[in-house]
C-alpha cells in the first residue's frame, strides 16, 4: 500500500489550510487505496481570522495544535518527517501556505519557507518521489526547487511569481492536474480558481490519482 506524508498549514482557509481541500485530499487517498500520515509545523500562525467576520482577532494559536482539528488528533511535528518512510508528498492549499508555510503572501516572489517544508520538499525531490501541492501551495514548490511545472489556475499575478522563482506557469481548470514527469511535480488549481466543494472533491481524487498513476 502506498503511503503519503500531508502537510497542513493551520485549520481554516483565511489563517491555515483550507479544510475541503485537506479532507478532501484525505478522502481521495484513502478511496484509491492508499494511506496517509499528517504532519505540521510546530509554530506560531501569523495571525487568527475570524471566518464569520473576515476579521483579525486578538490571540495566537499554533499551526501543529489547530492542523490536529483536521487530523483529528492523529498528526505529528513535521520536524519528524523522514522522506524515507513515504511515497509521495501532498500540501493542500490555503492561506496558511502563504502565511505561515511561508511568506508568499507578504513578499511574493522573495519569499521565505518554512525550514521544515523546505527540507521535506528538498527530500523528496532528491529522493525522486513525487510531490503534489493544491491551490496556492504550488508557490512553495517553485520557491524551493526553483524549477518545475506547476499551476494555480490563472491568476496572473501569481503565475508571474512562479515565473520569476524559476518555475513554470500552466494555465489550467477544474479537473485539470500539472504532471512534471522529469521533476515529478503534480499541482492542482482547486479554490484559486471559482470553485464548489464538488470540483474541489474532483481536483483532489485527480492529483492523488495522477501521483498514484506514477509511482513504481
């Protein structure tokens, strides 16, 4: 059976991962016949949003402790990661790879990443294994390998980020998966793009897939 390492960045799409994203991801790797563990940075999130209100709140939480609601407890410090013991990487997207897996939505193209994601990232890919990343989550593969195919659907802004980290922007729609066979990339537009939880749910089970369809 096939194993995936999911990193999460926070629970809520505005400060951390985005949920249907996460679970949805979750649920395709398990429906065609995989398995997962969880893993997250033990750190400070930049900030709390509250979701009803779109407004910052006055207290700190911590991505490992709020990426445990998703897990349902079940998840460990991304510290421990060990490429080794994986198949392939999966990162779902929202705000929380942008805010907290890095600095992307503060600085764009100049970035910094989390020393963690960094090291997974960097681990895989040295490894050979395959890497897949949702929605805004992509930035962070073109920021680190500084190479790649990747998408995040169309925003142009975006795509021109990724271009001037080193990779390479595909414009792409629901249903539609970025496979980098040299690099072994595999993204995924998801909420980048004007989105129901169904195409979600389409776009996760077709990157689990796709990453399942190359592997040895």
């Amino acid at each position: 059976m096939k194993k995936f390492a999911v990193v999460l960045a926070g629970c809520g799409v505005f400060d951390g991962s985005e949920i249907h994203e996460a679970t949805l991801s979750l649920y395709a790797i398990k429906k065609l016949g995989a398995t997962y563990d969880i893993f997250a940075p033990d750190m400070e999130q930049y900030h709390v949003i509250n979701h009803l209100t779109g407004e910052t709140m006055p207290e700190k939480r911590n991505v490992l402790v709020e990426s445990a609601r998703i897990a349902r407890g079940n998840i460990k410090p991304l510290d421990q990661f060990d490429p080794v013991a994986y198949d392939a990487l999966l990162i779902p997207g929202g705000f929380g790879a942008a805010k907290n897996l890095s600095t992307f939505a503060f600085d764009g193209a100049n970035c910094k990443v989390n020393d963690g994601v960094v090291k997974a990232v960097k681990g895989m890919h040295h490894a050979g294994k395959p890497i897949g990343a949702l929605c805004i989550a992509p930035v962070l593969l073109s920021r680190i390998l500084g190479l790649g195919e990747v998408t995040i659907g169309s925003d142009k802004g975006v795509a021109e980020a990724i271009e001037k980290m080193g990779g390479t922007h595909c414009t792409t729609a629901h249903g539609e998966v970025v496979v980098d066979k040299k690099n072994k990339l595999f993204t995924t537009p998801c909420y980048m793009l004007d989105a129901d939880i169904a195409q979600i749910g389409l776009d996760a089970e077709n990157i689990v897939r796709a990453i399942l369809q190359n592997l040895p």
